[in-house]
C-alpha cells in the first residue's frame, strides 16, 4: 500500500469507529475503600440545619457489617439500623463543632437512617445521613 493512500485510510477507519455504538460506561463514586463525608448547612432566621452524609464503599461496610447485621442475614432491618445510629452518632456528634459568630452551637440529632446499597463485586456499601 503506497503512503498517499494512508489519509484515506485512516479517514475512512475513523468514520467507520464513529458509527460504531457507544459502550456503556459503568461508574462508581467511590474507591472500594474510602469514607466520603459530605456536610450541608442551611440558615435561617434562629436555626442551623446540618445534614451530615457518610457514604462508606464496599470494605468499610464490609468492616462494619457484623455491627451493622446482628442477625447475619445480609439484610439492615429497621431495628438494625436504629441500634447501629444509636450507638455511632453519638460519637460522630462528638466529632462535629458548629460555630456561627466565634460562638459554639449546641448540635443535637433529629432524625437520621441508615441503609445498605448495593456497590461494586457483589458487594454493598452503607450511606448514614443525619439531620
């Protein structure tokens, strides 16, 4: 094949892969094993809302899963959860300072959940959000 035949060729390769489908892209938002801490502040007049997110991949909840499913069945029952965030929000409520003004601010929980999603090999990850 001579040389100035080769642009065309190429042309013609690259038009034939720009018709192709494309693949699907699978992503995931954390690495196997990272803690991701997300906080949201909302103000108003006399009040601070904190919303406060962990989001833990497929090996922390893998750690924390004989905490998280007393009855080892794989599913985070509704007492489950409620047992696991009465014993780890207190100590993360611990780790959380709010000041407005150089003024520290009581923070007290609200409301909260705990659920197991699925995540990456057959694994899940946990995510806890607390008000």
């Amino acid at each position: 094949m001579s040389l100035r035949f080769l642009p065309r060729a190429l042309a013609l390769v690259l038009i034939m892969l720009s018709l192709l489908p494309p693949g699907r892209a699978v992503a995931h938002p954390l690495g196997n094993f990272t803690i991701n801490h997300y906080s949201r502040l909302e103000f108003a007049r006399d009040d601070v809302r904190v919303t406060y997110v962990l989001d833990f991949a497929e090996i922390p909840t893998f750690q924390q899963m004989k905490r998280l499913d007393s009855d080892g069945d794989g599913v985070l029952s509704n007492g489950e959860a409620t047992a696991y965030l009465d014993a780890e929000l207190p100590v993360l409520l611990e780790g959380l300072e709010l000041q407005v003004a150089g003024k520290a601010l009581p923070l007290r929980i609200q409301d909260s959940s705990a659920a197991l999603l699925p995540g990456q090999g057959g694994l899940q990850t946990l995510r806890l959000e607390a008000s």
